[in-house]
C-alpha cells in the first residue's frame, strides 16, 4: 500500500474483550446482527474490513463513542457458519486506520477511514531498543508461565520494529486500554519505548507475585497437610449428611440457646462461652471443656418447674397406700401441702428422717414425691469424703464436673423436686476436705437461693427443692447441719404393726416378684406371729421382708417341682421352711432371780432387752465389770457401788461389804459394745438384790440414771425400749419420773398391755423391784456364799 495515506469507506466490526495488530492472524466468532451484516458487506466487495476495540466489552449495541477511533484495516480470509447461528471468521490485519466519520449506522457500521502507515524515522536506537524489547520480553517468559518460549524464537526473527512492538504485545496479558494504547502510536520508536516501560511494569508485578507465592507457600506448608486432611473429613461429613464440623455445632448450640428459657446471666454466659468455642480452631483440647460446660449450663431447669398436686386427699391416700404407720412424717407432708395452698410459693422444708434400719426411710422420701407430682431425687452420701462431692470441681481441672447435687437436678430435669440425701451420718471427711461444711449452704433455707457450684460458677436456686435427708442416728450429724434440719424421729414397729405391714405390703409385693399368683401361697396368722418373734428381731421390717421372700422362694420351688396348686404355711410346718427358730421370745425370765435384773437399752436398731447379772464372792473387796462395756456404762457401776456402800445400814447390809468380798458385774452377750448411762439403776438394783439375798421380780424391767444421792435422772428412747420390753414378755417398766411425758409416744396396743411406774429415787426402784424390802429387816446380812467357793477359801 505504499507510504501514502489513504482515505477509503469500508464496513466497521466492533470487536469485545479482544484487539486486532497489523500482521497478526487470528479467529474470531462474530454472533452480532450488525457484524455479521458488515462481514457480508466485505465479502461482496474486497473482503476488507475495519476492526476496532470496544471501550466497554460488555456493551451489546455500541454508539460511535463507545467504539475506538484507531483500529485495523483487516482482510478476511475465511468463513464459517457454526450450527448455533454465531460465524467463524479467520482475519489478518494489515494496516492501522482512523476513522474519519460514519457514513451508515443503520444495518452496520459503514465508516470513512484514513490508513496510518508506519513513521519509521531512521534511527540508530532503534536497533538497541529492539534488543532491551527482546531481553525484557525473555524474563517476561521465563516469569510468566502463560507464554511458552516458542513464542520468543519466532518474535527473534522479526527484523522490522513497528512488527515487532506489535507481536510482542500481542502475546502480553494486558487490558484492553493498554493494547489500544500501543495501536494508536504509529511512530515506531515511541511504541517501543511505551512497551519497554510496559515489560518493566509486568516484570515488577510478576517479581512480586512471585515473592508473595513463596511466602503463601512457605506458610502453607506447614498447615497444608492439616488443612486437606480437613477439607477432607468436611466433604465426607458432608456426604454422609452430617452438619459441617465446628460451625454446624455453633450453630446447633445457638439454636438450643434460643429455645432454653436461661436467666439473664446465664444467657449471657453461654453466649459468651459460645463465641469462645466458634474462634477456637477444631484441634484445640480447650474446645471439648468449653464444649462440656456450655452443655451443662443448656441441660439444667434454670426455669423448668414441675406442678405441684395440692389435693390433700389425693395425697394422704397416695401416703396410706404406701406405708403402714409413720403417723408424723405423713403428717408433716399434709401441713406442707395445706401452706401451699395458702401461700403459693414457699421455701422447701429440709427434712430429716431419723430412725433405725428398715423402718421405711427411704421409702416414704418417694412417697413425699408421689403425692406432691414431683421428681424424685436420690443422692446416698455414705462414705462420701470429698466436699467436691457435693460443691463440684473448678473447671481448670482435668474432667471437672458438677457436684452431686447440680446433678441431681439434671436428672431430675426440674427445678423442684423432692431430692433425698440418703445417709447423712454416714459422711466422712479426710484432707480433700469437708462434705458436711458443704452441704450448709445447700440446706439453709436462708443461703440456698443462691447456691453456687465451683463448675457451674452460677448461682442456682434451690429453694423450691424438698430436700429429706435420712440417718440412723441423730448424734452422728454434725450440730450446724442439724440445726438447719427439722428432724422427725421414726421409731421401731410394734409387733402389730409388723403384722399389718407383713399381711399388706410385704407378702403381696414378695408374691408378685417370685410369680406367685393370688392364693397360691397362704401364710397363716400365728406362723406369720411366729416369723415376727421367733425369726427376726429388728425394729424395722427388713429382716422380716427377707424371711417372707424366703417362703416365697421355697413355695414357688415346691409348686413347680411337686406340681401344687397351692402351698399352706402355719406354725406346724414353719420349721419346715426357715429351719430352727433363731431367737428365744419372752426373755423375761422364768422365776425370780436373786442378783439378776432386766434391763432396757436403745440400739440404732431399735430396743433391745439387757440382763444384768451381780456375782459376790469372798475376796478383798475388787470390783470388776465385764460385758465389753464403754466408760460412761463404767462410771455408771461404780457409781451404784458408791450408792449402796452409803446406803448398806439401811438396806441391812453388812458395812464392810466391801472389803470383805469380790463383786462381779457382768451384763451378758459380752462381744457387743454397750454404753450410757441409763443402766445405773438396774445395776444398782441388781447389786442390792445379789447383797440382800432377796430375788427381783422376774416381771419388771427398768432405765434410769442413777446419782450418788439415789436420784433417778431421765434417759432417751423410752418408747423403742418399752417396745423391746413387751417383745419380751416384760409387764412391768419402772421408768424416771421425768420421762412420764414420753408415754404417750408409745401405741397404744403397747400401752394397754404394760404397767407403767414412774420413780425419782432409788427407795421407789427397790419398792416395786424386789419381792420383800429390805428396810424391814433388822440385821445386817452377810453376803450368801456359793458351796464351791467357800470349798475354795477353807484351808
């Protein structure tokens, strides 16, 4: 085309996103109405056509401005319809061209151009120029991977410089805009000075990228396995349906939040915790604590309450039904109830029950929570020695948990239940601290509001809890703890009330557990008397529950190997079943006895009867006890020696009693450990009777603490030991004056069949004790003797 300008119309094809150089060949796909009218255009004339570049590549219908004004005279070289409507076009540019004006833009752009040739002014830079091009563009390739280093032997061979700025460029990852720049400078030395700063500027660029990759890289490493492996575990978690990891469980935790009706400090605690829990990487021992603890704080009834059953009647039947007797805990829980009623909302009373075993402790705590509708509860703290026990650990511990308590009242998942503290005097302590000093503020009405747990670190109420705790004895609970507590003494069964109990609730239950049907077993009454007295002696039922299990165990063998309808059981056949009888009953003895007294004591197991036997033997005046006996008991017999020495002239005893002879004090089944003091006057008694030579009335028992001056002090237990009494036949209690209060406790099936005798002094023991009194007497007596042991002394 020579070196003269030359102005020509010819058909205009907007290009998008691409641009065209002279010399270069390349495909386009042209799909737009207008273009492919323009390409039609060129094809029926000289298959000449402009190219120019778009501004905006996205731009559908562009006007005059949105089109570059210098683009590429270019001829078309191929054609080709694809099947989707769009045309393949094969086009190689020739020469740059400026548009001078549009001619037609109504079915295509038809514009008049002007051709810019190449200004080559002769230069020796130019050759340099070239050169630092070529070098700049080989670091270029080796940087850029997107440029293979073919590219760079076939651009060497270019010899002209304008050609040679314009492949290179072609080849280069550029905007659009910097292209175009590059086309619109028609002096060939300036192009390549422009694409020299070009190179430069990607070379910097890809310097960096490079650095900063390596960096990525370096840090990577490190995590890169760890990573995978965890996109990994996502993918399969996903696959198998599972919520992502660490963000599903947030996610979950929050939705939990949400439904749970939490007070607003403990809302704001697990809101805190779980955010903690969201930044903490999936690796981290931490989270599973944090985990743990926000679970707990979700899982307890900070407002979840369980209505309480107010009908009275409803309730005293449901206590009836379930236990025989225990008048005063029965009635306490009605009292509770009726307040209830008045007031609506009232701190939980702390009961303790205190009694011997198997009298139903336990038992009616569950009653308590039947006949209110609410949980149940059941903490045993025998031998709990740890105050953590109940107070929880400190979260910094390895497997920290809750107390006792927090736990109990998420199993019971309200916050009002009936919680039993099962054993409270069996707790222990040791240098992991005080469980007892502990349960203080769990117990005090006044504190436990506000009750804090080292775990949960929250104060919890547990006002609304019913708390009842169980013991065997009172004097083993420490004084701030009982303090605190409203004790209600349950004591031993009377012989009736173990019938009514056996017949009722015992044979039933043992019935229905060895598959006995109704009728299959018949116990009669005197063989069921016959267990009661001659099989157990307890004050509870537990030993009585035990031997009835035991005929129900050998009669379901009998029906099922004999092939019985039904077993009888009465007193002939009892033998039979349970073997020989293991007690004597009516332990009274069977004549009056001269130095032998019956006794009665208290046992945590109840009452039990006491025989205590005087021996007087010649010696030099030595006193001795036996009988394993704890020093208050001790103190107890010298100090109804000490009474009869000061008494001997009024009794008709020898004054010299003492040095002249041994007296031997023995109180029989010498292996069991016996103390107190209420057997100061059946000692006393007992001595006088052995001094006297007169017989005590085999029909009387008696307790009291004896003093010097001969006073009868009060005693404790009086009803477990007039129970004792009249298991063993006894009809007659002579008891301290001060105790006559305590004889209405005693049923009434008792009272009627014992005599009671209140004494205040000796003189009234010795009246109704002996068979004659002594004060009649004139002489002194000297002691009787045994036949064998005068033998002994004679020479």
């Amino acid at each position: 085309m020579g070196n003269r300008t030359k102005v020509r119309t010819m058909p205009l094809l907007p290009l998008r996103g691409l641009l065209v150089y002279p010399s270069m060949v390349l495909h386009l796909d042209v799909g737009r109405e207008k273009s492919v009218k323009a390409l039609d255009k060129a094809m029926v004339e000289d298959s000449l056509i402009l190219l120019c570049s778009q501004s905006e590549a996205n731009m559908e219908e562009p006007d005059q401005d949105d089109i570059y004004r210098i683009g590429t005279v270019s001829k078309v070289r191929q054609m080709l319809k694809l099947p989707n409507g769009t045309i393949r076009v094969l086009v190689e540019g020739i020469i740059r061209a400026e548009i001078l004006e549009y001619k037609d833009t109504a079915e295509y752009y038809e514009v008049e151009i002007k051709e810019l040739p190449e200004q080559l002014v002769p230069d020796p830079e130019i050759d340099a120029l070239m050169r630092t091009v070529l070098t700049q563009f080989e670091h270029y390739i080796n940087l850029s991977k997107k440029v293979t280093p073919e590219t760079l032997a076939a651009v060497s061979d270019i010899e002209e410089p304008g050609r040679l700025a314009d492949v290179i460029c072609s080849h280069l990852s550029l905007k659009i805009k910097d292209k175009q720049e590059i086309l619109e400078t028609v002096n060939v030395r300036a192009r390549l000075e422009k694409l020299l700063d070009i190179l430069n500027n990607e070379r910097e660029v890809l310097e960096l990228e490079r650095k900063i990759s390596q960096r990525v890289k370096k840090q990577m490493e490190k995590t890169q396995k760890e990573y995978y492996l965890r996109e990994q575990m996502k993918a399969i978690q996903k696959e198998l349906g599972d919520k992502e990891g660490r963000a599903g469980e947030v996610e979950e935790l929050r939705a939990q939040l949400a439904e749970a009706e939490l007070p607003e400090k403990a809302h704001e605690r697990v809101l805190k915790e779980i955010d903690r829990l969201e930044k903490m990487p999936a690796t981290s021992a931490e989270g599973g604590v944090i985990r743990n603890y926000i679970d707990w704080l979700l899982a307890l009834p900070w407002s979840k309450q369980s209505e309480d059953d107010l009908d009275l009647d409803h309730a005293e039947q449901i206590l009836h039904e379930d236990h025989f007797a225990l008048e005063k805990p029965k009635e306490r829980v009605l009292e509770y109830l009726a307040v209830q009623n008045l007031v609506k909302k009232m701190k939980g009373p702390i009961l303790c029950l205190v009694g011997p075993p198997g009298v139903g402790k336990t038992s009616i705590a569950r009653s308590i929570s039947r006949a209110l509708g609410r949980q149940f509860v059941r903490v045993s703290l025998g031998g709990v020695r740890d105050e953590a026990e109940i107070r929880g650990h400190r979260r910094t511990y390895v497997g920290a948990m809750p107390g006792r308590i927090i736990q109990g009242l998420k199993t019971a998942g309200s916050n009002n239940p009936v919680f039993l503290l099962d054993e409270i005097d069996k707790m222990a302590m040791d240098f992991r601290g005080d469980p007892a000093s502990a349960l203080l503020e769990v117990l005090d009405p006044e504190q436990n509001s506000t009750f804090s747990d080292h775990y949960i670190e929250l104060p919890f109420d547990l006002s609304n809890v019913m708390f009842v705790t169980t013991a065997n004895s009172a004097h083993n609970i420490p004084r701030p703890l009982l303090d605190r507590m409203e004790l209600l003494y349950i004591p031993g069964y009377t012989e009736l009330e173990k019938r009514e109990i056996a017949r009722h609730y015992l044979l039933p239950k043992q019935e229905s557990e060895h598959g006995l049907k109704e009728g299959q077993l018949e116990l009669e009454d005197e063989a069921l008397a016959t267990i009661i007295r001659r099989y157990t002696r307890e004050a509870g039922v537990r030993n009585l529950e035990q031997q009835i299990a035991s005929l129900c165990r050998k009669s379901a063998k009998k029906i099922v190997s004999e092939q019985l309808t039904k077993v009888e059981i009465n007193q002939e056949n009892l033998k039979d079943f349970l073997g020989p009888a293991k007690f004597r009953y009516g332990m009274a003895e069977v004549e009056d006895q001269i130095g032998t007294v019956s006794g009665l004591a208290w046992t945590e197991a109840g009452g039990d009867t006491l025989v205590i036997e005087v021996s007087i033997v010649p010696g030099s005046g030595k006193l001795t006890l036996t009988g394993k006996l704890g020093d208050v008991m001790k103190e107890s017999a010298q100090a109804a020696f000490s009474y009869t020495r000061s008494k001997a002239r009024e009794l008709g005893i020898a004054a010299d009693f003492h040095e002249k002879n041994d007296i031997h004090i023995h109180i029989p089944e010498g292996a069991i450990p016996k103390d107190g003091p209420s057997a100061g006057i059946t000692m006393a008694t007992a001595l006088i009777s052995a001094l006297t030579e007169i017989p005590v009335s085999r029909e009387v028992a008696m307790t009291g603490e004896i003093t010097l001056r001969g006073r009868v002090l009060p005693i404790g237990g009086l009803k477990e030991k007039s129970l004792a009494a009249h298991r063993a036949g006894i009809k007659k209690i002579l008891l301290p004056k001060d105790n006559e209060k305590d004889i209405q406790d005693i049923p009434e099936s008792v009272r009627d069949e014992l005599t009671f005798i209140p004494v205040s002094h000796m003189d009234q023991v010795l009246e109704h004790a002996l068979v004659e009194q002594p004060f009649s007497r004139q002489e002194p007596v000297a002691p009787h003797h045994d036949e064998q042991w005068e033998e002994q002394v004679q020479p």
